[in-house]
C-alpha cells in the first residue's frame, strides 16, 4: 500500500501535511478559547449550576406554587373597598292635560349625582361578604331651582 499523503513532507517547512492541519486546528481552538474567557464569581457558578439542573427548577416551581397558595390565603382575609359615582342628567318634555282640554308641554331638566362608599370582608367558611356601605346624594330641579341633599349613613351588607 502506497500512502501518498503521509509520506508527502510540505517542501516549505518540512512538516507533514496532516501535522500541519491538526497545528492548525489547535492554534485555531486556543485562540477561541482565549477569546471566550471571561472572569467569573463563585457565586455566578453556583447561580448557573442552579439554573440549568433540573432539580433547581423543581425547587423553583414548588416555591412559586407555595408563594401563589400563600397569597390566595391572604386574598381570603383581605379587606375590599369601593367608591361608586355617579353623575346622572336627565331633560324631558312632558306633556300636561289643562282643564280646559288643552296639552301644555313642560320642560324638566335634573341633576341627582350620588357618592357611594362600602367596606367589605369576605367570610373564609362561606364564600359570602359581609360589609358596610354610605352615600350621599344630591337633587336639583333646575327649573323650580329645588335642591335636595339625602344621605343614607350606614347599611349593613
């Protein structure tokens, strides 16, 4: 058996052609691997350990089911509020019968906004709420220039 390509010698360097390639591919290698390194803590490694094993994300979505179990536990006990506004105006035309037969149509424009405060609490055994609410409202008729306040100081929810 002839060996053409071991035998052959570079005729430059006196190297053999496959020393060579493989001197090549080192001196090739090295240099990434110079390139690629960079100056890390032993915390960073540790961190990286942690992230890439699989036990560490185990570990991971058990605490986040705990932290999600313990805020819905916290959500129970919570205690809501709510603020309601609002501003109705109302105009109309509404027609009235006079005695002598006749339609007069009269003209009506209101303003009756209403505030609304409420706390409540939902009850942890039952899934019901039990709460306190107010509000405070207010009536205009701007024609016969009326105004009325109403307030409603405590309901039981």
């Amino acid at each position: 058996m002839n060996h053409f390509y071991l035998n052959r010698s570079c005729t430059t360097c006196g190297v053999y052609a496959p020393k060579k390639v493989l001197l090549f591919i080192m001196l090739i290698s090295f240099g990434k691997v110079q390139s690629q390194q960079k100056c890390t803590t032993l915390n960073a490694l540790i961190n990286e350990f942690y992230s890439t094993s699989g036990k560490a994300s185990i570990l991971k979505n058990q605490f986040k089911i705990k932290q999600l179990t313990y805020l819905n536990r916290l959500q129970k006990y919570k205690i809501g509020s709510k603020l309601d506004v609002s501003l109705p105006y109302s105009k109309s035309i509404e027609s009235i019968l006079q005695p002598d037969g006749n339609l007069l149509y009269s003209q009506r424009e209101f303003l009756n906004p209403i505030v609304t405060t409420s706390v409540f609490k939902k009850i942890p055994f039952t899934g019901g709420e039990i709460g306190l609410s107010s509000s405070l409202g207010y009536f205009q008729n701007f024609l016969q220039s009326n105004r009325q306040f109403t307030a409603n100081w405590l309901n039981l929810l």
